[in-house]
C-alpha cells in the first residue's frame, strides 16, 4: 500500500507519517522493485494505535518503549492519568483567574496587569502552570544555533590544521585545495540545515507533526 492510502484510511497526514518513521515508531518495508515504500495491513495497525495514544497526550517516547516491550501500556496510561490531573488544575486555576478579571470589569485601556501578574507568580509557586511565552522556540532556536556552530568552529579548526600542515610539509597546492574544500562544503550544508531548522521551529512544524 503506498503512503497516500494510507493518508487516507488512517487519517494522518504524509509528513507526520514520515516523522514517526523517523522517530523509529514505524518501519514499513520498501518495494524491491521501485524503492518506494509498501505499507502492509500490520503497518496500518500500528499507525492507528500511535494515532490514539498521541490523541491521548502520550510521548513520542513512551510510545516507543510500549513497542519495545520497555513499558506496559497500563503504566504509561497510569502515569498520563497524573499528567492531566495536574493540566486540570492548572485549567481550573487560569479559569479562577480569568473568572477574576471579568469580576473586575477589566478593560484593556484601563488594564493594570501588574497585580494579576504578581497573582500568577504566586500561583507559580504553588505549582501552578502558566503558558510560558515564547521560551520553547528560543530555546530550540539557542540550542540548534550552539550546536550547528559548534560543529562549525571544529570544521574551521580542521582547515586552519590543513594550511599550518602545508606551511610547515608543502605540498601540491591542488591537494590543499581539495582537502579544505571537504570541510568547506560541510560547513555549507551545516548553515543550509540551521536554515531550514529555524524556520521549521518558526512555523511549529516539528510540533504540530507531534500532535497525531
């Protein structure tokens, strides 16, 4: 079966399809023939259980460790059963707060959000939950950047190493050029890749593909 009947049967969009292969939650076996892959009636199966345990709120990673035999299923349903409870606290007390400035007659002109902020804080403390701006994509975004130019400053250290070599040992001048030209061009796929990271963060794709 190819994967636009499965779009269609389960109700998953190709590109999450693809995300869980990725995530190593599938591995439907390729036509011999073509190359493409050929999702078999098992594989269908499985997509319709990720489906209902990802409508469900579980992990991508507690899905995997059920496959894997690493977690029972009861466990991990035990252990979500807590992680709504508290999201149901958290709903409740923004209702409360919410609840208050409509009590208040707030109105946006007239708004004084410092008291309501300095509420929440409070409320923080006590463990509850607020949507935290902004953080999550800064976040990625930091940790993509730190890692993409680390690689980057090795990839430059390997070049500099290059030309010290040839100051000191010469050699051909056209063997030099295509041995930094290697870690030239990966620093050029690395920024390429940082690229389209970003503006995959920027667009929630990665989190909207981890919803279903």
């Amino acid at each position: 079966m190819k994967i636009n009947e499965v779009e269609q049967q389960v109700g998953i969009t190709k590109k999450n399809i693809r995300f869980y292969e990725q995530q190593g939650l599938l591995n439907p076996k390729r036509n011999m023939e073509n190359g493409y892959r050929d999702y078999a009636p098992e594989d269908i199966v499985e997509l319709k259980k990720i489906k209902l345990l990802r409508k469900l709120s579980l992990p991508i990673d507690e899905i995997r460790k059920i496959q894997h035999g690493d977690l029972l299923l009861e466990d991990a349903l035990h252990r979500q059963l807590i992680v709504l409870e508290r999201e149901k606290i958290n709903l409740q007390e923004t209702f409360g707060l919410c609840h208050s400035l409509m009590e208040d007659q707030c109105q946006y002109p007239s708004l004084v959000p410092d008291e309501y902020l300095e509420r929440m804080v409070e409320m923080e403390k006590e463990g509850t939950k607020f949507v935290n701006v902004g953080n999550d994509i800064i976040q990625k975004k930091r940790g993509s950047v730190i890692a993409a130019g680390t690689f980057i400053l090795f990839m430059l250290f390997l070049v500099c190493v290059m030309i010290w070599g040839y100051v000191t040992d010469p050699i051909p001048l056209w063997m030099l050029g295509v041995f930094i030209l290697i870690p030239v061009a990966v620093i050029i796929m690395v920024i390429i890749a940082l690229t389209q990271r970003i503006k995959e963060i920027e667009g929630g794709e990665e989190d909207v593909a981890r919803k279903y």
